[in-house]
C-alpha cells in the first residue's frame, strides 16, 4: 500500500493557529481604532456644528438687547427726560436693526406709558408691573441687584410667546427712573433654529440655569437630551445663563461591520493562502523526494544501457558521461568530464566537428575510435542538441560497430563474388536466348518462341538485377568513379526524354528549359543514370493518358530537378523506406511493374555523390520526386 503523507507538520499546524489569532487580535484592534477614531470625528464634527448653532443663536438675541442698553444710555444720558416725539423718532430705526424685537415698552416708575410700535400691543400700554403678581417678583429682584435679566418664555396678554429682556434704568444720582422691556419674538428664531437643525441631522435642546442652582426644564427641545451622554454648551447671551444639548454623534455601526467583515475575510484569505503555501511547501518537498528516486532511477539507466551516453557543451568539452562510456572507451572512472571530447577519436579523424545548428535533426556519424589503450575501432556516433534555454548542449551515442562492420565486409564481399560470378553465365545464357529467339536454332512454334522469350525477359531482369546490386555496392564501399564536369542539365534530360519516349507515344514536357547558370556540377553518366530511373518510374506508375512534367527550379547555388507525375503516389505508411534498399510498396500495380528495389536506393547514393539531395513530396493529385544538385560557376563571356 502506499505510504500516506499529512498534509501539514506539527509546526505548521501551530504556525496557522497562531496565525488565526494574530489576525484576530490585529482586526479587533483595529476596528476599535476605527471606531475611536469616528466617534472623534463625529464630534468635532458636531462641535462644529454646534459652535455655528451657538454663533446664530447668540447673534440673533444679543443684536436687539444690545440695542435695548443702547436706549437705556440714550435714556440715562437726557436724565430721564424723554418725551414722546424723541422716542417715535428714535425707536423705530432700532427695531429696524433688530428684526425680531416685537416691541419696546418704557416704564417710568414701572408704569409702560410708551410703548413701539402701538398697534396690536394696546392691552400692555399703561401697564403696572406690581399688578403683575406673576411677573412682578422677577421685576423686584431685577431692580433690587441692579441687573438686567431675559426672562421666558413667557405667555403675552397681547397673544403669543416671547422672551422679555428687562432693563432697570438709574439715574446719575443713582436712584430708581424705571424700567425698559423689550418684547423679543422668539417663534421665528425657533423656527430657524428647528430648519437648521432638522437640515444637518441633528436634535438640540435649550434650557436655563436658576439662580438657586440648578436648570430648568427645557424651552426648546426634548429635555431628555440633558439626561444622555450628549455634548452640552453654555451660550452667551445678556440678561441669560442658558445651556444647550446636542445629540451625540451616532455609532457608524454599518461601517465598523463592513470593516471587521472585510478584516475578517481578508484574514481567511490570508490563512488559506497560508494553508495553500504549506501544502505546497509539502507537496514540493514530496515531489523533490520523487524527483531524487526518478534521478537515481534514470541515473542507473544512464549507467547501465550498453550504448555510451556523454553530454558535451559548445566548446567540445566533456560534462558527463556514462560507465559504459568508460567500459568501451577504456578509461579510468571520472577520468572523461573535462576533456575534449575529440580525444575519443582516432587521429585520422580529429577534423571531425559537432554540428553548430540546434535545428538540426538527430544525425548518425561512422568514424574511427581509439581507446585509452590506443586500440583504434569503428564507431558509431549519434549526435543531437539538447534544447537548454541557457547553456545549449550535445548529446553523443557511442556504439561500438566493429563487428556490424566485420559482418557488412562479409556481405559485400559476398555479394561482389556472387555478382561477379553470376553475371558471365548470365551474360551468356541471355545472347543464346537472343540467338534462339531470333532464329538462329531454326523455325520456332508460336509456343516454344513465347516460352523462351519469357526465359529472355526473365534473363534480363537477373542481369539488371546483379548490375544494381555491383552499382549499389561500388556506391556504399566508395569505389565507384566520378568524373565531376560541368553538364548542361536541360540538354541532357532533353536527350532522356528522347530515349525513353522514343517507341511509345506518352509525352514527358520540360518546363524553365534554358534556366541561366542552368549547368550543374555532375558526372554526366550516372545522372544520366538517376533521370532514367525517375523517368521511367512516373512512366510506369502512371496512367497512359497523364501528362508527366519535368521542371527546372534555380535555387541560391542549386538547381532543383522535379519530375512530377499524375500517377496514385505512394503509401504514405511506405514513404519512410521508399530510398532503401530492395524496398517495393506492397500494392498490385507495383507488382504487375516489377523492379529490383534497389532503383531509388542507387539514386540516393550518387545524388549524395554528387553532393546533392533528393526526396520526395506528395501532391494532390500525383507525385514529385526531385533533386538538387550544385550549380557550376558562370563562365567569363
């Protein structure tokens, strides 16, 4: 069974508790401060607020009472001698300048015998304050402490609520003239008061501080905002000792949730993210536990294959290798990475070079290998890039083909004899068939001349055969000449066209005939050889109403060749093998053409003689098979 890791340690466990609680201290500490900080800022909000209420308030009673001191100084200063024509003259600019004075009533000897303005206020004219038994207890006492007092509210006999700002007057020898009442409506400033107030949110209450001590009820506002933690102000207004409440700021309740929720949420977060790291960290550390069993597996791979594995950088300096590198190279262990990696050569080939390309493909060299002893052998070497961001590098295959190569001198030797030996016999038993069949052993039935002419078909088949397999022989081992000339290549499929067209009436059309620089560099006899092949190829596998085009392409310092047919193409399971040796697609109009195999296999050898490539592409609609070969140096005019 397999091993079950946790998923967390026991210090990571504690590390995401104490984490937990941190987070949960830190948003409780910091919602409190955000709480502290928005009670502070509502009250100095509200101070504000209050301060401009105050300032209003304050303005609008002082304004007419200070007016009423004014009167009082006027009065004072004509040593009580007002008369009436002074006082209509006189009185109503200063209601004017104070718009909520109702009326301004003169007293002399505490009898109102003046009164501004008359109308409406009749019933107070002639007035006597200690008939007043009400109001006239206040009166005394404001003339006995020699101070004036706002008294209120009170309810007028001419109708209404007012305050009263009451004003004894004294004379310069400082006995008693009267008194000044100044009637001061008080509806349009509450009014005023309650539309600012109900405008910035807030509730205010308003009451009186007695002189016995204590305040009285509230004359504005709900007294029970006295009662609460509310703010309290003290207004400053002439002849009044007044407070006034304010409602205490309210709680942003909605906005100290939103931010604990979103503290809270952002500490979850924060803690499954926390999770989310641990389990990484655990899952990276069982990974690299994984990852170091998978290395030391693919390192006793590395090890143990039999083929040597080295890795090599761009200066051709070794950095790893294999044990069976140093069991086929015979060298001490560790003793590889550092050298260069051509010592694993054999001196005659030291010019060998790593390809420099990385978009190269896997490509295979046979060379010569000298091992530490000095022993020389032959060896296989594969070569690829390793595609590193960084540091690119090869990697090399060694693989000992000593005895594959023992195995393939055999063979082609073999072959050679066997050739060599098969092609005298054959060469004469096809000129007696050719004698039979002409005549030479006299008149033949219908039936003995068809089986001796497919005797001679037969014969010639064996005879091209043996000829391939000394081509292709010659090819691979080297021993086959070339004489490399320049050849003008139209002119020379011109002439294969000719030949191959020549007793039947298909035609083959040649396209960019007369191409400039159109002279490669070729032995003209064996690329005869490969034009042919070709040729005849997209006669054979294509219908007899298809045209055939053979094209010219001029590349950079090439000459591309297509012969290009309308034909079924081949297999495209049998491209991969369409060049080797003795390969035929497996299909019935192969077989019905016959051929050796070994046809395309020659073809490659000599264009690769030749220094060229060829291939094959498939249409849709026939096939291409093409070659490049190099082009020949324009001659001087």
């Amino acid at each position: 069974m397999t091993k079950q890791h946790p998923a967390f340690t026991l210090w990571q466990w504690l590390a995401i508790m104490l984490a937990a609680i941190l987070m949960w201290v830190g948003a409780e500490l910091l919602v409190r401060y955000e709480q502290q900080r928005l009670q502070a800022e509502q009250l100095q909000q509200q101070l504000t607020i209050a301060d401009k209420l105050r300032a209003q308030l304050e303005t609008e009673l002082n304004i007419p009472l200070y007016l009423t001191v004014g009167l009082a100084s006027y009065i004072t200063a004509k040593a009580g001698q007002v008369e009436d024509d002074e006082l209509n003259i006189l009185l109503p600019g200063l209601i004017r300048q104070a718009k909520h004075i109702r009326n301004i009533g003169i007293a002399p000897g505490n009898r109102i015998n003046y009164i501004f303005p008359l109308a409406g206020n009749e019933q107070a004219l002639h007035l006597y304050y200690p008939d007043l038994t009400e109001q006239w207890p206040v009166i005394a006492d404001i003339i006995t402490k020699r101070s004036a007092r706002l008294a209120g509210p009170i309810v007028l006999r001419q109708g209404g609520t007012a305050f009263v700002y009451r004003y004894p007057i004294f004379m310069a020898d400082d006995s008693y003239w009267g008194i000044i009442s100044t009637v001061i409506d008080i509806e349009p400033i509450w009014r005023q008061l309650a539309e600012n107030t109900a405008r910035l949110g807030i509730t205010i209450a308003l009451r009186n501080r007695l002189e016995e001590g204590g305040f009285s009820n509230s004359f504005f506002g709900d007294n029970r905002l006295f009662q609460a933690n509310n703010l309290l102000l003290n207004l400053a207004v002439r002849g009044a000792d007044w407070q006034m409440a304010l409602s205490a700021p309210e709680q942003a309740s909605t906005r100290l949730w939103l931010l604990r929720a979103f503290l809270y949420i952002t500490g979850l977060v924060m803690l499954l993210l926390l999770c989310r790291l641990f389990h990484t960290l655990q899952r990276l550390k069982l990974s690299s536990l994984a990852l170091r069993d998978n290395e030391q597996t693919l390192r006793s791979i590395h090890d143990n294959v039999l083929d040597g594995i080295m890795t090599v950088d761009n200066a051709g300096i070794i950095q790893t290798a294999n044990q069976s590198c140093y069991r086929l190279l015979g060298y001490g262990a560790n003793s590889l990475p550092g050298q260069p990696w051509s010592i694993l050569l054999a001196p005659s080939e030291q010019a060998i070079a790593l390809p420099t390309s990385s978009t190269l493909p896997q490509i295979e060299i046979e060379c010569r290998a000298q091992r530490a002893s000095g022993e020389i052998f032959d060896l296989l070497l594969s070569h690829s890039t390793l595609p590193l961001h960084r540091k690119p590098r090869h990697l090399l295959v060694l693989r000992d083909i000593t005895e594959r190569k023992r195995v393939e001198r055999l063979q082609s030797d073999f072959v050679a004899t066997v050739s060599h030996e098969l092609r005298t016999p054959l060469t004469a038993i096809n000129g007696a068939l050719g004698l039979a069949v002409g005549g030479a052993l006299g008149e033949l039935s219908n039936k003995q001349l068809k089986i001796l002419q497919l005797a001679q078909q037969s014969c010639t088949q064996l005879h091209q055969l043996v000829n391939d397999l000394l081509d292709f022989e010659k090819l691979h081992s080297g021993n086959m000449p070339f004489t490399i000339t320049p050849i003008t290549i139209d002119v020379l499929i011109a002439q294969c066209i000719a030949q191959l067209t020549a007793n039947q009436t298909r035609q083959i059309t040649l396209q960019n005939p007369g191409t400039p620089h159109g002279k490669v560099l070729a032995d003209e006899v064996r690329l005869r050889q490969v034009i042919l092949n070709l040729l005849s190829n997209a006669l054979k596998f294509s219908a007899p109403d298809t045209p055939i085009m053979v094209e010219l392409t001029p590349l950079a310092t090439q000459l591309k060749v297509s012969v290009i047919d309308q034909g079924k193409g081949v297999p495209a399971a049998f491209e991969p093998l369409l060049f080797n040796r003795f390969a035929q697609a497996n299909s019935a109009a192969v077989r019905e053409q016959g051929g050796t195999g070994l046809g395309l296999a020659i073809c490659k050898e000599i264009i690769a003689q030749l220094h060229g490539e060829i291939g094959y592409q498939r249409l849709a609609h026939g096939s291409c098979f093409y070659f490049t070969l190099p082009l020949a140096k324009a001659e001087p005019d």
